[in-house]
C-alpha cells in the first residue's frame, strides 16, 4: 500500500505562488498515476493536474498555464508548482495515488488560501 502525505499549502496574496509536494511511501510509487484534486467549501472535489508513471501530464482547464504538476521517483515525491494564484484557488488540495484495480490512497490535504 502507498501512503502519501502533502504538505506546502499555506495563504498566499493573489498573483503569488506556491509549491506542494506529496511525499510516498512504498516501492511501487513508480508505477502509480498521481494526481492533485482540490475541494473548496460548498463544492465537489475536482481534478486539478494529473501525472502517470510514463510523465504524461494533464490538467484542468482552470489550472492550464500556470500550475505545473511534475514527479520525482527517485525521491517518491510528487509536486504542484502553483503560480499566478487567484482567490478562486482556495481549496483543500489532495494528492492521490492510483493503480487500476490495486491503488488509490489519498492524504489528508493542505490548505491553499488566496487571499489579500
């Protein structure tokens, strides 16, 4: 089983950025699709940026251009590099870790706050 843990969320005046990171634990990390979701009070959690094990990346349309999302499997770790931040972005940011059929463990997430 993987375990993962973020960390990096915190308040943020809006233009400015942030980085999150997701540390994992166990040896198949490498084989996992990560992901970063998000949940603002009142709303459903949503997808933000996606990465599988291959280093193929996708995004929602609200992120595009100014989150990157990006993986270091020598050190299991996955990272939300956020810049441009608006207010809109405030949320609980969860890191989730995904094989078909064998994996999907998520952290208790960290929140973002974009605000002046």
């Amino acid at each position: 089983q993987v375990q993962v843990v973020e960390s990096g969320g915190g308040l943020v005046q809006p233009g400015g950025s942030l980085r999150l990171s997701c540390a994992a634990s166990g040896s198949i990390f490498i084989f996992a699709s990560m992901g970063w979701y998000r949940q603002a009070p009142g709303k459903q959690r949503e997808m933000v940026a996606g990465i599988t094990a291959g280093g193929r990346t996708n995004y929602a349309d609200s992120v595009k251009g100014r989150f990157t999302i990006s993986r270091d499997n020598a050190k299991n770790t996955l990272f939300l590099q956020m810049n441009s931040l608006k207010p809109e972005d405030t949320a609980v940011y969860y890191c989730n870790a995904r094989i078909v059929g064998k994996l999907d463990s998520w952290g208790q997430g960290t929140q973002v706050t974009v605000s002046s």
